[in-house]
C-alpha cells in the first residue's frame, strides 16, 4: 500500500478511482488542464502493485451496460 495525493488531498491504499468532470466548463480558465496536471501528478509516484481507474462523466446520462 502507498498513499497518492491529489488537489491536496491524500489517501493510503492499493486501488484508486479518479472521478473527474469532462463537461464543457472544465474548459473555461484552464481547469481541464489543472485537473490533467493533478491527475499525472498523483499517477507518477505510485508503485508498480497500485492499480487505478480513470472515469470522465459530463453531463449526459449514458447507460453502462457490462456484458
């Protein structure tokens, strides 16, 4: 186990989901590209037994459908 930090924000474990937003207003005054930077920030130091997801949500209401 190994802590990541992101926004500040730090946690101890060995599986990780990064829940970012993906809607058009990410793209006003660069937050889209603070939110990559964090993000790349927290990846970088974890160890090779840490594992993650990355899930982007907007505002539209898919349907997940896991066959």
């Amino acid at each position: 186990m190994g802590e990541v930090q992101i926004f500040g924000q730090g946690q101890q474990g060995s599986r990780f989901v990064y829940l970012l937003d993906a809607s058009a207003s990410m793209l006003e005054h660069g937050a889209s590209r603070v939110a990559k930077a964090e993000l790349q920030a927290s990846l970088a130091p974890m160890s090779e037994t840490q594992e993650f997801q990355v899930i982007f949500y907007n505002e539209l209401d898919d349907e997940f459908i896991q066959s």
